[in-house]
C-alpha cells in the first residue's frame, strides 16, 4: 500500500523559462532614452542669437608721419653782405613787393640799430604775429624733439628783427633823402607766394622719386638761414612757396595699399592743427615700396615750414545690427512698383489691388492684402506665395496695369521673436570676422534684441522653435 502512495517525480533538464514584464519594460525605456539621447548629442542644435548693434571698418585708419611736397623756388643773394629782410617768416607776398636789402658794407645795419632804439614800438599787427608763433609752438611742442625750441628761438628772434626793420625803414629812407644821400636798392618779390627762410635740400623732390630713406627723420638736415652773419652772393637767402596746391606722401604697407586700391577721396585730420578737410588721394608704387599721395589745395600755408606733416585718414566705418553670417538665408520675392501698393478701405493693412474678371466678363479690382518684405522709391518685394506669376495689377489712381512676372532673391534671416520662425529681410553694409553689419531701422527689418536663428540651413520658414 505504502508504494502505491509513493508519488513519481520526474526531473526536468534545464532552467524554465521566467519572463518579466517590468525588466523587458525598464529595458526598453533604457534603449530608448540611449538612442534619444546619442541623437541629441550627435544632431546640430537650433541656436538662437541676440540682434546687437556693431559696427566695422569698411577702410582701416592710418596715422602716419607724411612728407609735404610744395612748388618751392629758392632766391639767392645777389652780392656779398648783411640781408636785411622786411617780410615775416611764413607771409604772403606779391609780385614787387620789397623783401630784402643787401648791406655791403655793414653802415646800413648800423642804421637799422640806429632807427630801432629811436623807435622800437611794436604795432599790433606785430605783437599779433608774435603772439601766434608762441602759440603755435606750445601746441606743437614735443620733449623728444627739444632742438625745435632752437628753432622757434630763433624764429621769434627773426620775427621781432622784421618786424623792427620794416617799422625802420621808412625812417631811414626819409634821412637818407634829407641828407641828400641815394635812396636804398630794394629787393623785389618776382614771383608771388609764401616766404621760408630755411632750405632743406627737399625743393625739388617729386612723389615719384620718395624712397624709405627720405622718411627717417635722423637723416634730415634743415639749414636755417642765419640772419646775423654776412652771406656770400649766389648762397640761398629764402625760398617761395608759389603755388596753393601741394601734396603729402606717405609710406603704406602691403595690407593698407590692398585696402585703399579702389579709392580716390580720403577724410584726413591734421592733429597739430586740428584741421578736417577731403582731399584726392592716389597710389604709387616705387621700387617694391608702396605710397600714398595726398593731394591738397587747401591749407599749404599753415605747413609751408613744415616738411614732415603728421596726418591721419580717418576710417570708413558702417554702423548697424550685428549678425552672424551663418544666420543669412535667401528666399525669392515678387517685385513690383510702389506705386501699385495701397491700403484696404476699411483696415490699415497694405495690399494690391489685382483684376479679375466676372461672369460678363467684366473687370473688376479685388483688394488683396500682401506681406510687403522691403520696399525702396521705386519697388517693393512681396511674398511670392500670396499671388502668382501673370497677375495683373491695377493702379488705384490711374487704373494703369502692371503684369507680374518677375522674382528677385533677397537675403534675411529667420526671426523667431513669437516662436516661430519668420524670414526677415536684411541689407548688409559691411562684414567683420564672421559678422555681417546690417541696416537699421528698417521698416520691414531686424531691431535690436530681436532673437534670431543663429544657423538658418538648419531651419524652414514657418518651423515652430522650441527653446
């Protein structure tokens, strides 16, 4: 009995199989979020930028050292002795004007000293030209250059000893006839211009024959010349300046000659005398060494004792918004002229008014609101997916037809201010280091702080953005 109670147990090879439905699960979720996640990191993201204003150069600014070119005619001395000279350094003169005497024998000078300690009042046409020069020289003034102030002692000391002459001389010519004595020999201006009494060995040099070396101003040599000592017949006593126009060349490197290769009208600045003018401007090359030519005809005398000239071109620089070029797209418009553009009867809205033709074949204008993109004098730009080639457009005034047919591509960029993203046109002024300068202010543009699409290859028109 017992074994008949005995149960049978039969062994099984192997594990069973034990499914769980919340372990499958977790796994799912797990490759699902991999995935997820690995597209996420490995796809390009839609960035969004924030419209800034900026600015660029369009043509770099140069401040330079120049060499001033004039039309410069040296006059020598016409015998051996004192010059006695009746002009100021730097002033005008006309054609026989009197300019110097030569004193041979030394009794004339005595007569000068004689007549200035008589009569040693300075006019006030006088202490003003004094005054002028002391300012001039305190506005230049520069510690690196200290042997200018010799240079400006002894042109006050020439100045105050001209200004004394010219009060003399008169004097001594009424003696000179009271005592029956010949009246004095008087030098004569034969060509008018501007007086220096200093040569530099410079008065002949054309722009064409500027090299490096004439731009080291250690090399330069100025001979002042010196009043107080008797002169040689034939040595140089002072040159004229006789023409207004003058030029100044300046040294340019390789990168400044590429930039200003296509332009003939610079806005340059004198800082010493805070002068702002335009002048025409040209390129040279001599040897390998390249050049800029100023061409002025303006303000020669301020720096006809001048030979180097301290300038400055002023940048062209274009002001704006700031954009990303990889945020610029294109997309085709209708053109149209702006005098078909109108207003709705009853709205503020801008649209056209474009035929159609009824069952009786009659024409009729249907008011038809359009998106205008940009728009000029002369043409606007509208969306072309509003209206299709061949549409006829009737002019409210004249009732004249326009025949639309043509597509021009703008370029813009995708704003996204609402969240989706909107083509906005834009006029590029200028570009920067991966940045394009746009108009501002455009009635149909960008503002500033409008959000934008940093990558538009990235993103469609109409495309809801997520951020």
């Amino acid at each position: 009995m017992r074994s008949k109670k005995k149960r049978r147990i039969v062994r099984i090879k192997g594990n069973p199989i034990n499914f769980n439905i919340g372990l499958i699960i977790f796994i799912l979720i797990f490759v699902y979020l991999g995935i997820s996640c690995f597209l996420y990191l490995t796809r390009e993201k839609i960035a969004i930028y924030e419209v800034v204003k900026g600015e660029s150069e369009e043509l770099p600014g140069i401040s330079v050292t120049g060499i001033a070119l004039r039309t410069e005619q040296i006059t020598t001395a016409s015998a051996t002795g004192y010059i006695n000279y009746y002009v100021k350094d730097g002033s005008r003169v006309a054609v026989n004007e009197t300019v110097y005497t030569v004193d041979e024998s030394g009794s004339f000078s005595e007569l000068l000293k004689e007549a200035a300690l008589n009569d040693n009042t300075l006019t006030n046409e006088n202490v003003t030209e004094i005054k002028k020069d002391i300012t001039s020289f305190i506005s230049d003034y520069n510690r690196n250059n200290f042997e200018n102030t010799y240079n400006f002692k002894y042109d006050l000391n020439s100045t105050l000893i001209e200004c004394v002459n010219l009060n003399a001389l008169d004097t001594i010519n009424q003696s000179l006839i009271e005592s029956g004595s010949s009246t004095l020999n008087l030098n004569k201006a034969t060509v008018s211009g501007i007086i220096e009494f200093y040569t530099d060995g410079m008065e002949n040099l054309t722009a064409d024959k500027i090299t490096k070396e004439y731009f080291n101003q250690s090399n330069y040599h100025r001979d002042t010349i010196d009043r107080d000592k008797p002169t040689e017949s034939g040595s140089p006593i002072y040159k004229t300046v006789t023409d207004e126009s003058w030029q100044i060349v300046i040294p340019l490197t390789d990168e400044e000659f590429e930039a200003y290769s296509a332009v003939d009208v610079v806005n340059i600045v004198f800082p010493s005398e805070k002068i702002s003018t335009s002048a025409y401007f040209s390129l040279i090359t001599n040897g390998s060494e390249h050049y800029g030519v100023i061409d002025l005809k303006r303000y020669m005398i301020q720096f006809a004792g001048k030979r180097y000239v301290d300038i400055k071109i002023q940048a062209d620089t274009k002001s704006g918004l700031k954009v990303p070029k990889s945020a610029i797209t294109e997309k085709e418009f209708f053109t149209i002229p702006t005098d078909y553009v109108t207003i709705g009867g009853d709205s503020k809205d801008s649209g056209i008014m474009v035929e159609q033709i009824d069952d009786n074949g009659e024409s009729l204008a249907n008011f038809t609101i359009v998106d205008i993109i940009a728009s000029d004098d002369t043409t606007c730009y509208i969306e072309s997916d509003k209206i299709s080639s061949g549409t006829i457009l009737i002019q409210p005034d004249t009732k004249a037809r326009y025949k639309i047919d043509g597509t021009t591509k703008l370029q813009g960029v995708y704003n996204v201010n609402t969240g989706l993203a909107s083509f906005r046109y834009v006029k590029i002024l200028s570009e920067k280091n991966g940045y394009y300068i746009v108009e501002s202010g455009t009635k149909y543009g960008l503002q500033v702080y409008d959000q934008i699409v940093l990558n538009a290859a990235l993103v469609k028109e109409n495309q809801i953005i997520f951020r």
